[in-house]
C-alpha cells in the first residue's frame, strides 16, 4: 500500500501544473464548507454558553411576546399589543409582596434612553460577572443608590463619576467582557445599570423577571393586579429565552446549507478537474499500464494506483482548505482584537472536509481507474 502512495505523490509531482489546478478547485469547496461549519459551531457555542447563563426556567413578563404574531398576510399584528399598558414597578412590587411560592427570584427592569434601571434580583437580568469592583446590594437596589454598574465598553473605571439623566452616578462595578452574546435582554458590554427607584428619564418598556416560575400563578396574580375579568385575555406576554435558541438554531441551519452548497459547487469543478488529470494521466501512461499486465498485475492493482492518485489529490487540497480556513480565522481574530464572536476551528469541521476530500477523490477517480484497469496488455503497448 505504501508503494501505492509514493507513486501517486511522484506523478502528481511530475506534473505540476495540471495538479495546481485540481488543488485549487479542492481547496476553495472545502474552504467553503469549514467556513460555514466553522461560524456555524462558533455561533452555537456562543449562544449556548450566553443562554446557559441565564438557564431556561428564566421567565420575563413583557407587553409583547418575542415570537412575532402575524396574520395570515405575514403582517405583525402590533395594533393588538399597542395598546396593551406597560409591564410597571408596582406590579413587579404586587408579584413580590404575593407571589410566595409562584417564584423564587424575581427583579425588574425599566429600560431608559441612556440606562437600565433594576430593582430586586438585577443578576436574572445581567448575569455576567464583574472585571472588577462590586454589585448592588440588595438594599441599594431596592431603595436606590446613585451607583451604576457597566459594560466593558463603557468609557469608565471603578470610582468614576457619570452623568445620566442629569443625575450623578458613581461606578462602583465593571462587567467582564462579554463580546458577541446573542442571547440576551440587553447589550451587555455597554449598559448602564443603574436602580430603578433614582431613574429620572422617561422608561420605554418595562419587564418582570422570574426564576423557577410556576406560569399559572403569575398568570393568576397579574390579571388580579390589573383586574382582568373571567374570559378576558391576556393583556401582557410571557417569554423564555428558548425562544430565540430556535430560532437561531433555524439560522445556523441557513447558513451550514448555504456554505455546504456553495462548498459543493467548488467541489464540483475540483472533481471534474481530478477526474480529468487522471485520465490524461491513463493516456499517458498506458504503456506502462500494459506491461504492468504483462507481467501478471491484477486489475485491482491498477484501480488501486490511480484511486490512490486521486485521493492523495483530493486529501491534498483538503489540506489546503484547512490552511486556508486557519489563516482566517486567525486574521478574523486579529481584526476583531479580542472582541466579537470567538471562531474557532472545530475537530468536526477538520474530519468533515477530510471526510468529503475523501469522498470526492474516491468518486471521481473511480471512473479513470476503472478505464485504466480494463486495457488489455497488447492495447495500451500498441497505442502510445
């Protein structure tokens, strides 16, 4: 077997140009599918570890639900959630006065133009850690403290003094980075965290955030509160981040398919390119082919030696795509200096381009192989 690839890497050595050309082909399809693998399981592993920070038995109380309701013309029915009242902080005081045994956390959230005001259990909201510094106590969450925490982005450090809404905040925390964080409520590497009860601006939407939640007496206290008669719906939505994990899921499939068929394509023309270099190379050679029958070589050698040709070709370019998808990254990660989305190159993606190489090298050199091993000895002498 061994001689089988020395011989292979020695023709396609011999001719240089012609194997260049099939590399290439090779090279850029794989390239195309690690790429798409590679944002694929990148962006998977972001968003799981980001929804893994907030645990799926999180529920928040909105005025609209995040899945889009739409009509039968594909139209998002806002004229039904338009009026709705907003999600309040005295409700957010009714649930956790009432609500024993309906959660076991709760918090709230006011959404300003310039910060996030917060009351009770802020982490629900931002469960990211701090670089450094601290955060709220319980106490200056819910009765107000002029502190603020922020993102990474922020422009300050612990001890710092901001100005927002016309009221004087000190920094007394800064949360560690959190880059590309597809699963969450807020922009993390540039809120502002401020308690609720020293906002000043007006807030633009409001929500409830529960953990460990029992829906049914949520349900059940919210319509008492805002005093919903029997058979009156809902005017208020509850969401799960799990919601938007489908989605993205329906995203990451999107994006696999189309770097699979754009891969597929270039695979395509490396195919043919393989498949024709063979049998240029059968052409070639059939005079030797024909003393290797001569002298008693079996058909299954002959397939053997020009199947090796083609996937060594094909592992070749593979190699090059791998190459290339590598450098990528690494050029992705030196622009984005540290920040954005954390791509890496996965051991699946590897062995899936190794695995298609494989594949199409056993595919398209069948063919030239198979016409090589059917020359009778007396055929390929006399026809040079």
């Amino acid at each position: 077997m061994k001689d089988f690839w020395v011989q292979a890497f020695r023709q396609l050595k011999a001719d240089s140009l012609r194997t260049l050309l099939s590399l290439l082909g090779v090279s850029v399809g794989i390239f195309s599918i690690l790429a798409a693998l590679t944002l694929v399981d990148s962006l998977r592993a972001a968003v799981h570890e980001s929804f893994a920070a907030y645990g799926s038995d999180v529920l928040f109380v909105e005025r609209e639900p995040l899945e889009p309701d739409l009509n039968e013309d594909g139209v998002f029915r806002w004229w039904v959630y338009a009026g709705r009242p907003p999600v309040t902080w005295q409700e957010y005081r009714y649930l956790e006065e009432r609500g024993d045994g309906a959660f076991s956390k709760i918090a709230y959230a006011a959404y300003g133009r310039d910060a996030v005001g917060v009351a009770g259990d802020w982490p629900l909201l931002v469960p990211q850690p701090l670089s450094s510094g601290r955060g709220f106590s319980p106490r200056e969450a819910s009765q107000g403290a002029p502190f603020v925490l922020v993102g990474a982005e922020v422009d300050a450090a612990v001890g710092d003094i901001l100005w927002i809404e016309g009221a004087r905040y000190e920094v007394i925390g800064v949360f560690a980075k959190a880059g590309m964080t597809t699963v969450s409520p807020v922009d993390i590497d540039h809120v502002r965290l401020i308690p609720y009860r020293t906002m000043r601006g007006p807030v633009l939407r409001g929500s409830i955030v529960l953990s460990e939640a029992d829906e049914s007496l949520v349900r059940s206290l919210l319509r008492t509160v805002r005093r919903l008669p029997p058979g009156a719906p809902d005017n208020f939505s509850f969401n799960r981040l799990s919601f938007l994990l489908d989605e993205m899921n329906e995203i990451f499939t999107l994006v696999s398919r189309l770097g699979w068929i754009i891969g597929l394509f270039s695979l395509l023309v490396g195919g043919i390119g393989i498949a024709n270099m063979l049998y240029v190379s059968v052409e070639e050679r059939k005079p030797q082919i024909g003393i290797c029958r001569a002298l008693g070589a079996k058909r299954a050698v002959i397939v053997r030696e020009f199947l090796s040709e083609a996937v060594a070709l094909s592992l070749l370019g593979a190699l090059g795509g791998i190459f290339l998808a590598a450098a990528g990254i690494a050029v992705a990660r030196l622009a984005m200096a540290g920040g954005g989305l954390p791509l890496f190159l996965s051991l699946r993606a590897i062995l899936t381009g190794l695995a298609v190489a494989l594949a199409l090298g056993l595919l398209f050199g069948a063919a030239p192989a198979r016409a090589a091993s059917r020359l009778t000895p007396v055929e390929a002498i006399s026809r040079k």
